[in-house]
C-alpha cells in the first residue's frame, strides 16, 4: 500500500503594529502538539518592530506593499506572493463563466491558484496576532477536516485575555456562552478571525467564484469591501456547499477591548459587518439563518425596551413590585442559567453574573450598536475600521 503523507499546515498572521503581542502569539505556537510547517507573520504597513520581532522567533515574514485594503488586503497579498500562482484561467480576459458549485466527497477547486508544494487537501491557518492557540487546536482542527473531504475549515472557540476590570470580565463572560453555545450545537455561525484552519481546495474555489456566485474580485480569497472578512469568508463557503466545524479542543484565548469606546467602535464594525454581508448574499437557505438572528436581536431590542418601561411603570404608578410565585421561579431559572453558562470562566466570571445588572446593562450597550448600525445601513453612511493600539511591552513580558 502507498503511504500518503499527512497535510502540510501553513500559519498566517496578519499583523499591523502588533510588537506588543506577536512574541507570545508565536511562543504559543510552538507549543502546538501539531507543529506547523512554515509559519508567516503579513506584517501589513507596520511602524514598530513586529516584523524584527516575528523573525527574532523563526517565522517567516512578507511585509506588505502598497495595501490599503486592511486585514484583507494583507491575506490576499500574501496569498498571491507565497501560496498562488497565476494561471491560465486567472489571466484570461473577456467575461467569466459562471461558477458551478461542487459537493460530494470527491471535491475539485475551479482553479488551481496554489503552489505545488500545497496539495489540494493541504491546510492553511489564519490567525490574527493578539491570539494564543490551545496546545492542541491544530491537532483537533486538521484532525477534524481530515475526518471528511466534504468539510472546508475548522474555526476556533474564542476566550478572552485577562484584565480590563468589569469591562473585560463581562466580555469574557459574552465568548464564554458564545463558545458553549458553539460546543454544545455544533452550529458553525462564524469562523472566527482569531483562528480558523481552512483547506486548500476551499480556499481556492472560493477564489475562482468571486464576481460570479460570490461578491468580491475573481481570484481572491478575501472580499476586501467586506467590514468583517471572517463573517463574509462563512457566508462564501457556506453557499458553495462546504462543511464547517468548530471542536471543541479548538480554544483560543484573543484580545480584549480595555475602554467602552474601544469595544464601541469593535462591535459597531462586526455588526456593520454582518448586515452588510447580508445585503450582498440577499435571502437563501444559507442566510436564512442569519437573517434570522438578525430579526431576532431586533425583537429582543422591543422587548428589552417593554421591561424597562414596564419596570418603571410598576414603581412609579401602581402600587409597587407584588410577589407572584410563578414569575419568581422563571425569575430563578433565568438567574440560574445565566451563572451556569460562565462556570468556565470561574468565580469571577459568576460573581459578575449573579446580580444580572451589569449584565443587562452590558446587553443595552450591544442592543444601543445593533439599533446604530442599522440606521448606519439605512442611511448608507461610510463605515470605519478601528484597530486597537495596545501598548509595546518587553519581549520578556
């Protein structure tokens, strides 16, 4: 019997002035049970010293040129510099035939855009560079594409770093039950940013479908009008019929916005994001779901605003607070499952649930961006990026 040798793993990171965190990004990567075989940090218009740092730790570097297309815009170019080639197809000129989906476990890419070293069920993992892997997320992720050809990328479970007072704490306590959810469903709704494992036959029929089947430019893996590529890059491979996984061994521990006006400006991006996405693949059965849940955030906004009024209603006009049994025990439940889904995250993770108020006002916060990005689309004003500047630290640190 031949012997087929197992898939090569490359590792990119895309990185714009991230000194502060890339050494302990790259120290965590070594502690993988699967190593990686090569390991590239897109060091993208960077003005500290993440590309000396990145290359002090053995990675390899690609420094951007001329990108203005942000996070995107740096993983096409290195896609195109390091792991494609032109072809035929990608040179011809006049119109594009139409992209023709492929499903069934014998997949092919439309175009073959990668280089010869990387076979068409090879991996590459895109990660960003604030972003720590669990000891074993490549082993569980390559492990759980290698199960079937029919699944197209494995993305992480995300957690969030340490600090930031309640602020952190109540975001951590928001990815700890996204993650759970996740975990417990099997219910792939985004491949997170942070880390996700793709295969390369995915990655190229996304780039041949672009312009046709898919919004964006024929050739490249990522949309660069898109606010929030990762949400955008789910919505691609899910329409062209891949399967997405997200085990649960495939932790990763990511940043966290240290001020009210930082996690503003982050949440108002993914949730632009995700609405402009939508706007672009319009209604199917693979945005369904996602329209779904964007129906459902603006019901619980309605519903959220009736208790309030109804609260103050009680206090202010009737006869006070009366105690019904059977309200105090949905009441209770409600209480109980909100402690429960943050017993990960520890004490005080559930210390911080129990009151609920913080809490609930930490939900107001996100149902306040849902309602301006909204009227944002509906107003068809420009978006804007924001990148956290984290402050340089040592090496050591």
């Amino acid at each position: 019997m031949s012997h087929v040798p197992p898939a090569k793993v490359v590792v990119l990171i895309p990185a714009h002035d991230e000194a502060a965190t890339i050494v302990s990004t790259l120290v965590a990567l070594r502690s993988q049970t699967r190593h990686p075989d090569r390991v590239v940090v897109v060091a993208d218009n960077c003005s500290d010293d993440t590309a000396a740092l990145a290359r002090a730790q053995g990675a390899e570097v690609l420094e951007t040129v001329g990108n203005t297309d942000k996070k995107a815009g740096a993983l096409n170019q290195a896609l195109e510099q390091r792991f494609r080639r032109a072809t035929t197809a990608d040179r011809r000129d006049g119109p594009t035939p139409k992209h023709h989906v492929r499903r069934g476990p014998d997949r092919r890419a439309v175009a073959d855009n990668t280089t010869p070293d990387l076979s068409e069920d090879d991996f590459v993992l895109v990660m960003d560079a604030d972003t720590e892997l669990a000891p074993g997320f490549i082993a569980a992720a390559a492990s759980s594409l290698e199960s079937s050809a029919a699944i197209g990328a494995a993305g992480g479970l995300f957690y969030g770093h340490p600090g930031a007072g309640v602020l952190g704490q109540l975001q951590r306590n928001e990815y700890s039950r996204y993650s759970r959810d996740v975990g417990r469903t099997g219910r792939v709704m985004v491949l997170t940013g942070t880390g996700t494992l793709f295969r390369v036959s995915a990655l190229r029929e996304v780039a041949a479908a672009r312009g046709t089947t898919l919004p964006g430019t024929r050739g490249q893996v990522y949309d660069t009008l898109a606010l929030t590529e990762d949400n955008e890059l789910t919505l691609a491979l899910k329409t062209l019929g891949w399967r997405l996984t997200s085990p649960r061994a495939c932790a990763v521990v990511t940043e966290i916005m240290p001020a009210w006006s930082d996690l503003w400006k982050q949440r108002m991006r993914w949730q632009r994001g995700a609405l402009e996405n939508l706007r672009h693949y319009g209604l199917s059965r693979v945005t369904l779901r996602y329209w779904g849940q964007q129906l459902g955030i603006g019901l619980g906004v309605l519903a959220f605003q009736c208790y309030l009024l109804l609260t103050v209603l009680v206090f202010t006009v009737g006869s006070g607070p009366q105690l019904n049994w059977f309200w105090t025990g949905v009441g209770g439940v409600f209480l109980l499952e909100r402690v429960v889904t943050v017993s990960r995250g520890g004490w005080r993770a559930q210390a911080l649930a129990l009151p609920l108020v913080p809490e609930l006002l930490y939900d107001l916060f996100i149902q306040a961006v849902f309602v301006r990005s909204l009227l944002d689309v509906l107003r068809r004003r420009e978006a804007t990026w924001h990148h956290l500047a984290v402050p340089a630290t040592s090496a050591a640190a």
